[in-house]
C-alpha cells in the first residue's frame, strides 16, 4: 500500500482527539500510561457530545455514557486492557469518576 501526499485543503479532512499537555508534563501524571493518556483524550472528546446532547448529572456536571466494548473497539485492546486503563484514569490518578 502506498500512501499519497496531502495537498491543499485535503489535510483538513481528518478530526483529532486533543491530549491535554499537562498529562505529560505534570509531574502527578508521570505514572499514568500513555495509553491510558490516549483513552482520556478520547473520553474527552465524547464529553463534548454528552454537552451538545445536555447530559448533566445533578450537580451540573457533565457526564459521559462509554462501555467498555466502546473502549475496547475505539482503542483496540481486550476488556482486561481496557479495565487497566479506566483504573488509571481513576483510581491513579482521579481524571474520571466512574459510576455503574
């Protein structure tokens, strides 16, 4: 497979997950996996849809709905993969709060 160049406005077709950079140069995030660093540019980047779609908790807290098969195919891992990294994220570190 050969992959082609990018011409003009051909590069703005793609959509990105957007990383906060303080996940990698803060030292309280220094443990945490680069994959698990990826999944939570990927939660991220649902929140926004949870806030188009007025998905509040009682506290007025955005909140996002993702199982862990969503998780498993966005990153294409196993359900122990993904169940590492959502307990990275949450136990580890304190970036998300899961709730069942």
């Amino acid at each position: 497979m050969t992959l082609d160049y990018f011409y003009g406005n051909q590069a703005e077709q793609f959509s990105f997950y957007r990383i906060p950079k303080v996940l990698f140069t803060d030292e309280r995030f220094r443990a945490i996996s680069t994959e698990a660093k990826v999944l939570y540019g990927i939660l991220l980047d649902r929140m926004c849809l949870s806030q188009k779609n007025g998905w509040l908790d009682d506290d007025g807290r955005v909140y996002i709905i993702f199982t862990l098969d969503e998780i498993m195919s966005s990153i294409g891992c196993a359900v122990q993969k993904a169940t590492k990294l959502l307990s990275e994220l949450d136990n580890k570190s304190g970036l998300i709060e899961r709730k069942r």
